[in-house]
C-alpha cells in the first residue's frame, strides 16, 4: 500500500546550468527565462529554505519551474516543482 503523496513535491531533474541559470532542462532547451526570484522561508525551523526559482519558457514552448537549493550551492542538483 503506498501512502499518501505531498502536493507539488519536487522531483529532481537534470539541469545544465551557465553562469547558474538553467540553458537546457531534461535535454530539452530553455528559449527564455520568463521569472527569477529567491525563496527564503521557515528560517526558525531546524531545516530552513533557501532556493533560487526559474520560471522557464522550454523551445517546445512548455513553461516549466525549477529551482536550485542555495544552502547546497555546490551539489549541483535541481528539482522540478508544478506551480
């Protein structure tokens, strides 16, 4: 039996990122970067948030969001998450 899912979960994706914005996601191309902000929240938590948000425009013309965790900058990995 599978137990209940979290709405909106991130899921991991690769991302091949230049100067730190996303160029391709899943082998796909970015045409353009539509929105860029940085989440900061439940920072009196023991696991706070701290991530920088795309808003893309994919060449197929999907829009997809992704984000970077910044208290791992190094890590190098990306998650996807539906708006």
């Amino acid at each position: 039996m599978v137990g209940p899912r979290r709405l909106n979960e991130p899921r991991a994706v690769a991302v091949c990122a230049a100067g730190g914005v996303p160029r391709a996601v899943g082998g796909a191309a970015v045409e353009a970067v539509r929105e860029e902000w940085v989440v900061e929240d439940r920072w009196w938590t023991p696991r706070p948030l701290h991530r920088r948000y795309f808003e893309l425009v994919m060449a197929d013309g999907r829009a997809l969001t992704v984000f970077h965790d910044l208290r791992a900058p190094g890590d190098g990995r990306w998650y996807r998450q539906r708006a």
